[in-house]
C-alpha cells in the first residue's frame, strides 16, 4: 500500500518548498476544510503548488483548469517523484488521446487531469470527467480571467463558467439530487470587489476567500518626470545607488537602446533585443551569471525569469491590479522583489496607459463597427487574415479587433473555434449579427479607465504605497507608514541627498508641529499632480534691512550682497508659500553657488547639484533665474 504523504512532506519533495508562512499555512488548512475556496495573491507565495499539495495529502481526485501547458507538463514530473500519478489534456492531443486519458482518470489510474480552459468548455469532455461516483475538486487556476474589468479577463473562461453549471445542473437531473462539486478558485491579483463580482455572478454559496497580503516589506517608489532624458536620468541614478541586480522595463526597443548605452559605461548591462532568439532565454541566462548588473526589457514577464531584486518599470502600469502582479511576478520563494521604481513622464504616460486600455477593452461603438463591416462580406467565416484586413479598413488596432471578436464569440453573435498550427489559431463563423449589443460592454470600459486613475492618484498621494496597494485589494482597511527607506531617508549616495528627512527626526517648532512633513516631502520632490502646479509669483520683494538678516547653521546671510538679499527673499516666500523651511527650498551653500554660476535658464539651473533631479527648477526655477536676468 502506498504511503500517505503529508502537504509538508510534498511541498518539500515536489516543489523544494521547505518553510511556509503563515498565510501558506492558511491556504492549506483552508482547501482542506471549505468546499467552496476563493484565494487571491502573487505567483510568488505558490498558491497552485500548497492547493495540490494538500489535495494529493487527502488522497483527493481533482480536475485542474490551468492555462499554460508548460505549467501544467512541469507540475505533473514533480508530483511522480512522490508517486502522484497525474495526466494532461490540451488542444494538441488527438480524439483518441484525450478519450484515453479521460478514462484512466475515470478508473482513478490517476490522481489529477489537468486540462486547458478551451478543453474543459468542451461540453462532452467535462461531462464524461465529472460523472464519476465519487466527488471530486475542481481546481480553477487563472480565475482572474472570469473578472470582466480585469487586464487579464478572457471571453473563454466566460464559457467556462456556464459548461462548469451546465455539467454541474445536468448532474442534479439525472442522480435526482443536489450536486454540488467541490471548487477551488486560485487568482492573481484580484481584489476583494472583483472577488465578490465573481461570487455574485456565479452564485457560488458558502464561499470563503482568502487574500493575500502583496510585496509586504517591499520598497515602493513612484517617480514622475518631464520626458525621456528625465525618466533615464533617474533610472542610472536608482541602479547607480543600488548594488544588486536590476531589471529595467522600458518601452519599446529605441528606448531600450537608449538606455543600454547609458548603462552600461557605470555596470555590465544586457539588452534583451541583442537576443532575438528564444524569446530572450539567451538574455536571462547570461544575466544568471552575474552577482551584479543591470537587464533591459520591454516584457513585464521577464520579472518573472530573472532573479532581479530590484526592479525599475519606466512606464506607467495600467491599474493598481497590474501593479500588483507585477510585484508578484516572481516564481519562488527565493526570488522576492525587495524595490520597485516607476519612473513615467506626467502626461504622456496616462495617455499611452489610456490607448493601452481602450485596446484591451473595446467600446460598444468598436463593436458596433466591426459588426457592420462583417455585414457587408458574402462569406461568414473567416481567420485571422481578415482580422488584419479589418484593421486596417476601419481603421481599428488588431488588438481592439481581436478582443472584440472574442467578446462577440461569447455572446452568440459569433462562433470560435481554436486549434493548433505553429501555435494556437482561431477560425470565427458569423451566428447571429442581428442581436443587440450589452450596455455593458462600455461600463466595463469606464471602470478599467476608472483603475487607471485610482493608480495615478496612488502614486501621487503620500503614505506608504506598499500598504496603499493592500488597502485597494482588500487586505487592510487603512494604509498606514511601513517605515521604508522612501519615508525613513535609509538610502545612501547622491541622488538620495535631493529628498528632504523625514519628520520623524526633523524638530518641532514653536507651535509644537513639526517643521516639515513627509507629505510636503513627497509632494515637493516626486509628485508634481498635486501641489506642484503653482502659478508664478507675482510678489515682489523689498529690500530688507540688514539687522533682519536670517541666521542659519551658525552663519549669516550677507544681505549687504544684493544677489543674497534677492536669493534669500525669494527662500523665504517660496518657503512661506509651500509651508516647508527654507532651507529645504535651497542652502546657504547652493545659493553661494548660484551667485557663482549665474544661471539665465532652468537648463542651467538643473546643473547645479541641489537643483539636479528635482522638481525645485520646475516650482521656483523662473524666479530665481530672473534674478540674473536682471528683471526682478
């Protein structure tokens, strides 16, 4: 008789998963115990691998729905090491193949079936899996993808969800009693709302969930700047003070360029696009053998791959949601993000995030036209062929097209079918154009647009960002400090010298308030969406007497010196203006060295070290470069 392993003992044999914390722990104890299981977290923390782990220990059958096939081929070898013996279905294996494994499932010659999502919505497929005597678990890895506003929702789980009811109401007719399978629902980065969006649609009772706590202790930065030069400036700047690995994610492949020409004259760098093969697994390995350096992409999911510790994103992420994921990208326990910087210029960024949005999540008008322009074709079915033909005519993105194709797929108005040549394809058949289209195909839209502004106002609002995340995802109800080095000024090196301390050591002045906040801090160097924009001044500065001359560290402004007189008034309104003391607008030092250097621009004022890498140039720039214009 085969011995029964404990989760532990598989975690540790399978997986090399030695030690789980305390939220792994409720994983387990909570796929054990409720029937109905909803869990929500990065791919860092294993959710899969603690699920079966703790079914194979209760010597469970399960069916698993997972998208990836790689996935599903590499879990399936390590469960042999203990003796689970598991299978695999996917749209590449024959009628025959998949019947064959359908029936040693069935005759429980295997523990666990995995199964792709477009398989399982195969309505004789599921059925022949589910009518089984004993009962059995379904696993839904992905289940992200059943949310309609999430970036990662797919038309296919849709149909998913209504073959898994269909099975489960089929069943309750024929045994003439109530059926009910076991569910687990693993998703990645879902947040409490969409997780009760879910219950609600599918009508899941006694449903417990469980979320887990994103990137705790992670060091989260957020950077707003002016342009490209700026975004890459501060991108040397971060990887110049960090000894680590780093991954870069830029844009597009001439940005990529740009900045691996910059990088690499301070520390070994590697360009993906130097490794055009394999997707850049030639990339990743070079980078596996180093201690230290720096790797540029243009793809989120080589966080996943490589063993970066800090990761730089310089580009706005399109939801708070993505966000998440992409702090949770990491694939072990051993690889953990410990900072993330994202660097975005102010205005293009939303808009580039906007475009990026309405491709994803089309319009009803998109839809709309994409059915008239199938209206005028004599043929009803058609490929991917004329999805680029389509594009083009309307003009609409591919993207836009594809997605919205899909949309139409899942609601009748079109049929989809999907095969295998050189990689997954789908033909479409027109059913039924004549259908009204759903209101809430633009509602959908407006919240997606509605998580990119939340994310905008939560980089541009002070707190710590890391527990800001929790609270939008539902894991805290209020976002406190978390002590990191953005808040607490850990860090070493020039570029960190342009914050401001914290308040936590900053004296209190006479009204028992503390000279300068960390709000004040943040606002002033890092995020220009709130009280940056100020108008220019209009005030104009008189002559001060000389017995009125400010004293700071010990030394006496020369107000006998009228560009220290000038310099020094404007210090104090500016600082009067934005609350804050004035030497945190400029020291005695930096003034001296404006006298010396006499800047006409803001080009030239950038130059100068206290200047360099902030937003002062941008607040106050024009009213000290007047000075030297001499029209103050």
């Amino acid at each position: 008789m085969q011995q029964i392993l404990s989760a532990r003992n598989i975690l540790n044999k399978c997986f090399n998963i030695k030690d789980i914390n305390v939220a792994q722990r409720t994983v387990l104890d909570g796929t054990g115990s409720f029937s109905q299981f909803i869990i929500s977290g990065p791919k860092n923390q294993n959710i899969e691998r603690l699920v079966l782990a703790q079914l194979a220990s209760k010597v469970t059958q399960a069916l698993i729905i997972i998208n990836s096939i790689d996935e599903m081929m590499h879990i399936c070898k390590q469960f042999a090491v203990v003796g689970v013996f598991t299978t695999y279905i996917h749209g590449q294996l024959s009628t025959d193949e998949v019947k064959q494994r359908v029936d040693g499932f069935r005759a429980k010659d295997f523990r666990f079936l995995f199964i792709t999502p477009d398989q399982a919505s195969k309505d004789s497929v599921l059925m022949s899996i589910m009518d089984l005597d004993n009962k059995i678990t379904v696993v839904i890895v992905n289940a992200e993808k059943f949310a309609k506003d999430h970036l990662h929702y797919s038309p296919v789980y849709d149909l998913l969800y209504l073959q898994l009811n269909s099975v489960q109401s089929e069943l309750t007719k024929t045994r003439k009693v109530s059926f009910v399978f076991n569910r687990v629902y693993i998703g990645y980065a879902l947040s409490k709302k969409q997780i009760t969006a879910i219950v609600q649609k599918q009508r899941i009772h006694n449903v417990e969930h469980f979320i887990f706590n994103y990137s705790p202790g992670i060091v989260l930065e957020s950077i707003c700047v002016k342009n490209t030069s700026a975004i890459l400036r501060e991108c040397a700047n971060v990887c110049a003070n960090t000894r680590k690995k780093c991954i870069v994610i830029v844009k597009d492949k001439k940005q990529s360029e740009l900045f691996f020409n910059e990088m690499n004259k301070q520390n070994k760098t590697i360009n993906v696009f130097d490794y055009p093969e394999n997707n850049g697994i030639e990339a990743i390995k070079q980078f596996d053998k180093l201690k230290t350096g720096i790797f540029i992409s243009n793809k989120h999911s080589h966080i996943t791959e490589t063993n970066a510790d800090t990761v730089i994103i310089c580009q706005l992420p399109l939801s708070v949601t993505h966000l998440c994921t992409l702090l949770g990208a990491t694939s072990n326990l051993d690889n953990v993000i410990n900072s993330c910087h994202i660097i975005y210029p102010e205005f293009t960024a939303f808009n580039q995030a906007t475009y990026e949005l309405n491709s994803k999540f089309p319009t009803i008008e998109d839809h709309q036209e994409i059915i008239d322009y199938l209206k005028k074709l004599d043929h009803t079915k058609f490929d991917k062929n004329l999805v680029f033909k389509m594009s083009n005519e309307i003009p609409m993105v591919a993207k836009t097209v594809f997605r919205a194709l899909e949309n139409l797929a899942s609601m009748l108005f079109l049929s989809k079918q999907v095969f295998f040549k050189k990689g997954f394809q789908a033909n479409f058949e027109v059913l039924n154009l004549n259908r009204t289209l759903p209101p809430e195909i633009d509602s959908i839209n407006v919240e997606v647009s509605k998580q990119l502004t939340e994310l905008v106002e939560m980089l541009s609002t002070h707190g710590c960002k890391t527990d800001l995340l929790n609270k939008h995802i539902g894991v805290v109800s209020e976002a406190k400090c978390g002590k990191c080095s953005v808040c607490h000024h850990i860090k070493a090196g020039g570029h960190w010298n342009n914050r401001i301390p914290s308040m936590i050591n900053s004296p209190i002045n006479s009204e028992g308030t503390h000279n300068i906040t960390n709000e004040r801090s943040h606002e002033m160097y890092r995020n220009p969406y709130q009280s940056l924009s100020l108008s220019k001044s209009t005030t104009t500065y008189e002559p001060a007497e000389l017995n009125d001359a400010p004293i700071f560290n010990n030394q006496r402004v020369d107000l006998g010196n009228p560009l220290e007189s000038k310099l020094s008034l404007i210090r104090t309104k500016v600082a009067e203006r934005l609350k804050i003391p004035e030497l945190t607008v400029f020291s005695n030092k930096t003034m001296h060295e404006l006298i010396e250097k006499k800047p006409k621009t803001i080009r030239d004022l950038n130059s100068i070290k206290e200047f360099y890498g902030s937003q002062r140039g941008q607040i106050f720039g024009n009213e000290i470069v007047m000075v030297f214009r001499d029209k103050l």
